[in-house]
C-alpha cells in the first residue's frame, strides 16, 4: 500500500519527455542558473561514466577533465533545472558503472565510438 502512494506522489515530479542518453555517452548537459533575479543556461560537457536510483530519484554522474584533474558532477534525471542533455557521442561499454575511467589519464580514457 505504501509503495503504491509513493509511486503516485513521484508520479507528479516525473518528466513528461525522459532524457534519451545511455551509459559511455558523451553530453552536454544544459543546466538552469539562477544568479540573483537573472537566469542563465551553463554548459556541463563529459562522459556519463553511471546512472542510479529510479523514479523521481534517478541520478546520472557526469566526468570531464579540466585542467589536468577529473572533475564529476551528479545531476537528478528529472530535475526541472536540467533545460536538456545533448548527446555529442555515444560510445561502446560493456559495463554499467565506468568507474574504471577515474584510473586512466590521457588517451586511455577514450571509449570506442558506437557507430549509428
């Protein structure tokens, strides 16, 4: 009985249009930025190296490189914040976590491309 009304309360929070992107792609994830009363769009570009939770908890991680050091972010899948996720490259994995990649520097980061 209780799962039943937690699945109709997370049923208002869902996205109507759910984000199409899998594990090894690589994004740009459009995020909503409120900086006083002026809102601006900022640009996350990365792997999604994992995707956990589900329903209104969903959450995918997010890795890139900058500057020389691995930087990751977690963004909730049906946040209202997220404006969208454009995927710029889908890769061949064969794992659902890439936890792997936090190991790897230079060129053994990259995935072999998925062709379309």
């Amino acid at each position: 009985m209780s799962q039943e009304i937690m699945n109709l309360v997370e049923q208002s929070s869902l996205r109507e249009e759910p984000l199409e992107f899998q594990i090894g792609d690589t994004v740009d994830v459009h995020t909503k930025i409120l900086e006083g009363n002026k809102e601006r769009i900022q640009i996350f570009s990365g792997t999604v190296i994992a995707r956990s939770g589900g329903g209104a908890r969903e959450m995918f991680t997010v890795r890139r490189i900058v500057a020389g050091e691995g930087v990751e972010r977690k963004f909730p899948v049906h946040s209202p914040r997220i404006a969208k996720v454009e995927v710029k490259r889908s890769s061949v994995v064969r794992r659902a976590k890439l936890y792997f990649l936090r190991d790897r520097v230079g060129k053994a980061v990259r995935l072999k491309e998925r062709r379309r």
